[in-house]
C-alpha cells in the first residue's frame, strides 16, 4: 500500500506510527513533570527530552523515513483507525528543514537556481515563464 514500504525503503507508516508511541511512553514523566499542573497536552517549549523524536533509537522516529514519504496518501486513506500518517511526516520533515538543517548535505545552489533579474536585464535577456 505505501509505495516507499513496497519499494523496500525504510519507512513504514504504521512502524513510524508506533515509534512515536514508544517516544511519548520514554518521555512521559519527564513531560508530566515539566508541564503546569493544570495544563493538558506536551511540556511547554524548550523543555529538553532525553529521546529525541527524530533519530536513530528505538523510541525513534528514523530520519530516512521522514524523507522517503512521497506525501501520496494512501496510508491515511486505508488506515482503519483513521490516523493520519503523511502530515506528522510534513511536520518532522519541516522541522528537520527548519531548525536541524536538514539539507545541509545538499548544496544551495543545487536545489535553488537563483536568477538575478536586474542582471539578465542588462543583459537584454528576459527572464522566461516557468
Ligand atoms: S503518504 Fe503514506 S503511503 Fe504515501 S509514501 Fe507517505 S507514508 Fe507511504
């Protein structure tokens, strides 16, 4: 069903499902103790957990997986309990882009071409409709 599991990648939606779950459950004293008393939900931010949510453990969620989603739907689609897989993969991936630098392997010119207008306008060229 999940065409980057039938592939033979490593992520499997249900597996990444569960590997939340174990983190919640490695992390779950550490959240209660951190949040107010009267407060429902996580710890507020900067509270620091000691297992990463995204990483290589046990209780967590492995990198590759988050960036084998090809966003298609069909595990949100078939899923019998109604768990919507793909946007907590968009959310880890964007927070991996965001404050993990994700990318970094890449360079910035590889993935962006930068064009200078004003520059190709001096030039007498003209900038052309993607
Ligand atoms: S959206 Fe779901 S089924 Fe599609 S690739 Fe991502 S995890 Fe697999």
């Amino acid at each position: 069903m999940c065409p980057a599991t039938d592939t033979g990648k490593v992520l499997n939606p249900m597996e990444l499902i569960a590997e939340g779950k174990r983190n919640l459950f490695a992390n779950g004293m550490e959240i209660l103790r951190a949040r107010s008393f009267d407060s429902l939900g996580a710890a507020s931010n900067g509270t620091p957990m000691s297992v990463s949510l995204i990483g290589d453990g046990e209780s967590s969620v492995k990198t590759d997986s988050i960036w084998e989603c090809t966003t298609c739907g069909a595990c949100t689609e078939k899923c019998p309990v109604f768990i919507e897989q793909f946007p907590k993969i968009l959310k880890m991936r964007r927070h991996l882009v965001m404050f993990e630098d994700g990318l970094k392997d890449e360079k910035a010119d590889d993935r962006v071409q930068v064009y200078d207008v004003s520059e190709l306008l001096a030039k007498g060229l003209q900038p052309t409709k993607p």
